[in-house]
C-alpha cells in the first residue's frame, strides 16, 4: 500500500473545500464538476496530507446514515509548525471546537475540530519521543 487517501461523504463540497483551505490550509488539486455544474468531487492538498470530498448520492445505502459518525481524522504537522497559532487559526476562521490545544501523555500536543458535516479533525504535534516503556508510565501516572 502507497498511501491512504480519506474520501468523505459531504452534503456541500464547495462548503467543504471552503472550509478545508479556510481553516486548515489545505488546497484544492482538482475539483470536478457534474452534469449541473456543482462539484461531485473534490481532491486537496496540505504538504504530503490528502483528503477527497464525494456528493451523497441518494440511491446508496452507503450515504444514508449521519454525516461525520465514527469518523475522526488524525493529522500531525511538521516539526517548524506552530500547533497553537494553527489551533488560533481554525478557531479564528470559525472552526467548531472539540477539544483546545492540551499536552497529551505520549509527547503530542493536540486539539481537534469539527468540519461543517461532523467529521472530527485532530491536529497533533510530536512534542517529545517517548519509548513505549516511558508512554506506559506516562499513563499509569496520568491514571493516578
């Protein structure tokens, strides 16, 4: 396997690529139109992250169910990034907060947001290298 590639179900994918390169940075790669001239599909790009946007097509059973359930998106940003004036910037742009930026037990720090379907978004900056056996007793202690 090359790469993984989410490919979310969306009830407005102008919304979505609005949303994505508003809040998160991402850029639209390529947006393809349908037979009325809206999107049926949308490819963006933030550095090596991919993500694609689909149109809910009625006569699938697959497109029935709440948008955004179960889903969460986990990203990591690069080393030079900051994670808290990224988290300013979301919150700024209008981004729906989940979780504010807080430093975890196994060395990230990380906030998470919802996009206007319910899907979760999690940005995570790798803080400290901790061992297994060091993330083991980060937790235990965390438990206490």
């Amino acid at each position: 396997m090359k790469s993984v590639i989410p490919s979310l179900a969306v009830a407005d994918i102008e919304a979505s690529v609005k949303f994505y390169t508003d809040v998160l940075g991402f850029n639209a790669t390529f947006i393809l139109p349908g037979e009325d001239g809206k999107p049926v599909h949308a490819s963006m790009m933030r550095g090596d992250a991919m993500l694609m946007f689909g149109r809910l097509d009625a006569a699938s059973e697959h497109d029935r169910g709440r948008l955004g359930l179960g889903v969460v998106i986990y990203s990591t940003v690069a080393d030079d990034e900051d994670i808290d004036a990224a988290f300013a910037h979301a919150r700024n742009a209008g981004a729906k907060v989940m979780q504010e930026p807080v430093d975890q037990f196994w060395g990230h720090r990380d906030w998470g947001i919802a996009d206007p379907d319910g899907y979760l978004f999690w940005v995570s900056k790798d803080m400290k290298a901790l061992s297994g056996a060091e993330i083991t007793e980060a937790m235990a202690n965390a438990a206490d």
